[in-house]
C-alpha cells in the first residue's frame, strides 16, 4: 500500500485553552484533573482537556434550568433566527472546524469537511420547527356536546447529551439545533478524546449570542457523565457511543426518570449480487469500509459476494485495497488516517489475529504498517478473506480499516448472515435486480438500508435509524423523531358555559 508525504501537518488554528461554556460565558472547570488531546498521526500534544466534576455540571444544569422558563416563552419564528444566525457562523468557521477535527481525529480533511456539512444540515432542518410543530397540532371540535380537544407540543426543560470521538463536529449538531429550537435548554459533554472542533462550534454559539443559559458545554469524562445522568433536574439525554455504554446511559438515565435516546455499536453487511455493476461500486465499498480509517458506525466492515461474483469482487476490492494512501488527514493526498489511541490500535490488531486463529485468511495485511515520516497511530488497511457467521469478526464491530469478505451461494444465505448479528444498525446491498433490493429491504433487520450506497447516511429531514442492540430507546435523532422526543404533547379539552 502507498504513503504519502505529509504536506501540511501545522495548518491551521486551534483554541488557545479547553474550557467549558456555561451561562454565555467561558470559564474553568473546578476539577483539577485533566487529559492530554493528541493529534494521533504525529502523537503531538494539542492541549489537556479539563475533567469537569459533579460541582460543574450542576453549575451548567442551574445555569440552564433558570434559562428555560424565558427561552420556551419566546416564540418559535424568534428561536429559530438564533439558528439563521448560527448556519452562518458554522460556515464561516468551517475550515477551522475541519483543521482541528483532522488535527484531534486523524480523518482526512475531505471527510472533515463533509461531516462538518452534514452537522450545518441539521441547523438548516430544525431552522423549519414551527412548521414542524404547526403540523402536529391536532384540533378536533366538537368531541362532546360544545366540547374541543386538541394536542399542544411543549418543551421539558434542560436536555444533555454526550458525544463520541469518531464524528465530533457532526453528532452534537443531531441534537442541540432540535433542543433549543423546540424551547429546552442545552448541555453538550463532547469526548474527551476530541474536544476542541466543539469549542470552535461554541466559539459560533457564543457569536450568535444565544440568550445566556440556553446553550452550554462541559468537558469531562465518566464522572461528567454519570453526574449528567443522575441530575434531578435534567429532563432527557442523548448519546452515541458503544453498545454496552449506550445500554448503561439507558438504564441509568432511565432509572432517573429520564428520556433517552441511545445510539449503540454495530455489525453492517453489505451485499454484492450477481447483477451489481463492479466498475461503478467498488470505490463505494472502499469507501465504506475504510472511510474514517473505518471508525465509524455505518462502515459496512463485512462484504458478502454471492457466488458468480465472488472471484471478481475480490480481486477488485484487493487491488483497490493495496491502492490506499495511509498518512496525515491533512494531507490532502491521504486515503486513510490514523486510528485515534494506540489502545484501539492494539484492539483493531488483536481483532485480526483472532480472526487468522478462526480461519479467516489475510489477503492485504496492513497490521506491521509505520508511516516513513510520521510517529502516529496506524493500522495500513487490511483485506480478510474466509470470514464466517461464527467468527468473533463477523458478530463484533471492529472500528478499524478492515475489510472483511464472506462467499456465499445465494441472497437468502447472505440475508441469514446479516441477521445473525445482535446490532441493527445499517445494511447494504449492490444490485441491479428491483426484486433483489425489495427482498433485501424488506427480510434485513436494520434502522438504514442502503440500495447501492454503501455509507446509507439520512439526511437531516429523516431519522437516523437503529435496531436490536444498535439502540436503546423509542425516538431517533433528526427530523420528526426529534421533535417528538424533545416536546410533550399536553391535551387539553374546553368547554366554555358563556
């Protein structure tokens, strides 16, 4: 597989100090613990990210809670001019926020910049909430004798939620745009991995000039967060992360009265059929799989060829794999960046060599890959062959620049094998058949289902589905979902005597 030189490793510039925002302002957190921010291609320190305590985030939960009763009062059309402005702010700042996300993350700057985008989308769909509450309503007269009924959406109170590394900039706009434009207030604990594209964001917050209170951030990490979980005073909470946390925010929160909404791990599959076009797919695939170094949750790590296609796929798929460019995101040659701890390296490692120790067969082995230049956390892109339903790889996320391949004889033997895993997160399918994409669609248990789209990402008008052990809770993030979860419907029946 090729290197590439780095070209510009110190573009760009980061904030000059971590710290929390609460009640409009910037101020330290109380704790005196902290936690180096590396830039995992190079292994440079970017700055310490403060551990926030108990103390702090109660500070943000009262800052927020006396902020409420003003901020549900204004007006919907008023609410929303705050995320006009806010469009505007986030696109000003958007090659700021991809330099430092490359810089904290490692991804490269062209998916940086796409992920930043997709996070502004989101700001431009909650910009349409009093439309979308207008059109849940719901006035009936006349349901008894000179009597009405009809439904009033109303926001809680203060909502939290807490983000993972792989998508910094983008997750955290899933939920804030919806909070505040619906009334709530807001409290955003960021990974402690990645902290500083979301201080660049509330850099933009803060120039929007949201009314003190309604918009907040702490830093920290499990004590923030179990401190968050626990608070009386908070109404809700929404997390992405891994299954078995994303299954403890869920009890946790929920044993505290709270709503939750809780985005898990995942196992994709995608499925190559006799019909699919390989000259057209196969960079979708690539980029599928090892998009993101493979650190996200809709990379489809596991590729079943049906029979006929089989030999073919992989030969394809083999010399795309050779052909990735490992290095610096900032790199703007760069295919496939760093992964983000040497401790994720270490599991990605020990992933493969289980999997060889099942049978699965190494075609590109990236696990010895060392960048010429650069003292960063790599795994070159690896290619797998062999994989079966019953291996540890095949029913487990890798989160890591694997591609796995699996052979089997038919649609319906592949459908088995995408439904052996507990997730439900996302699937794929490459085909040129309609009846095979309705098959597929209809017999796989996944929340996304792409039909020659590898990455089957929602836009921010849909939900962002997720099943089985992919989600714990009843309401997604994006579009009407989250309306739904951040407003309560309060019935209300009149009769008036005069």
């Amino acid at each position: 597989m090729a290197s590439k030189q780095e070209q510009s490793i110190d573009a760009g510039s980061l904030p000059d100090a971590i710290r929390n925002y609460v009640g409009g302002e910037w101020i330290e957190s109380r704790g005196d613990e902290s936690h180096s921010v590396v830039n995992p291609a190079t292994n440079d320190e970017l700055g310490q990210v403060p551990f926030s305590t108990a103390e702090d985030v109660d500070l943000a939960v009262q800052t927020a809670v006396e902020a409420f009763d003003n901020w549900r009062r204004t007006p919907p059309v008023d609410r929303v001019q705050y995320l006009f402005d806010l469009k505007y702010e986030l696109e000003g700042r958007q090659e700021d926020i991809a330099q430092a996300l490359t810089r904290e993350h490692g991804k490269t700057l062209a998916e940086a910049r796409g992920e930043i985008r997709r996070g502004i989308e989101n700001v431009e769909v909650a910009a349409g909430i009093p439309n979308m509450l207008r059109e849940q309503s719901g006035l009936v007269e006349d349901v008894a004798r000179d009597m009405d009924e009809y439904a009033v959406r109303q926001p809680l109170g203060v909502f939290g939620a807490i983000t993972p590394f792989n998508f910094p900039a983008m997750i955290p706009l899933w939920f804030l745009p919806y909070a505040v434009a619906t009334g709530n207030t807001f409290i955003l604990k960021p990974s402690e991995k990645v902290p500083l594209s979301s201080q660049i964001i509330y850099e933009a917050i803060d120039a929007v000039d949201f009314p003190d209170g309604v918009v907040n951030l702490v830093n920290g990490s499990a004590e923030t967060v179990n401190a968050l979980l626990e608070h009386p005073d908070v109404e809700g909470i929404s997390f992405v992360g891994s299954s078995h946390v994303a299954k403890y925010v869920y009890e946790t929160a929920s044993q505290h009265g709270k709503r939750v909404q809780a985005q898990g791990g995942a196992k994709n599959y995608a499925v190559v059929t006799e019909s699919a076009e390989l000259e057209s797919i196969i960079p979708n695939i690539v980029g599928s799989v090892y998009g993101n170094a493979g650190q996200r949750c809709l990379a489809n790590d596991v590729i079943i060829g049906v029979e006929g296609v089989y030999d073919n796929l992989k030969a394809e798929l083999v010399e795309a794999t050779e052909d990735l460019a490992v290095g610096s995101g900032l790199d703007e040659m760069t295919d496939v960046g760093p992964v983000i701890t040497p401790d994720s390296r270490e599991r990605i490692l020990d992933v493969i060599d289980e999997a060889v120790d099942e049978g699965a067969e190494v075609v590109v082995d990236g696990r010895d890959y060392e960048h010429p230049e650069l003292d960063g956390i790599f795994v070159g892109p690896t290619l797998l062959e062999g994989v079966t339903s019953d291996m540890d790889i095949a029913q487990n996320e890798i989160f890591g620049p694997v591609l796995c391949l699996a052979k089997v004889t038919d649609l319906d033997e592949a459908i088995e094998m995408v439904n052996s895993t507990r997730y439900g997160n996302a699937s794929s399918i490459y085909t040129e058949h309609g009846s095979e994409a309705r098959k597929y669609r209809y017999e796989v248990d996944a929340g996304n289902i792409g039909v020659n789209v590898g990455v089957c990402a929602p836009m921010g008008f849909f939900h962002f589905g997720g099943r089985k052990e992919s989600f714990f809770g009843d309401l997604h993030a994006q579009g009407e979902d989250a309306v739904n979860f951040y407003t309560d419907k309060t019935i209300q029946i009149e009769r008036w005597y005069s």
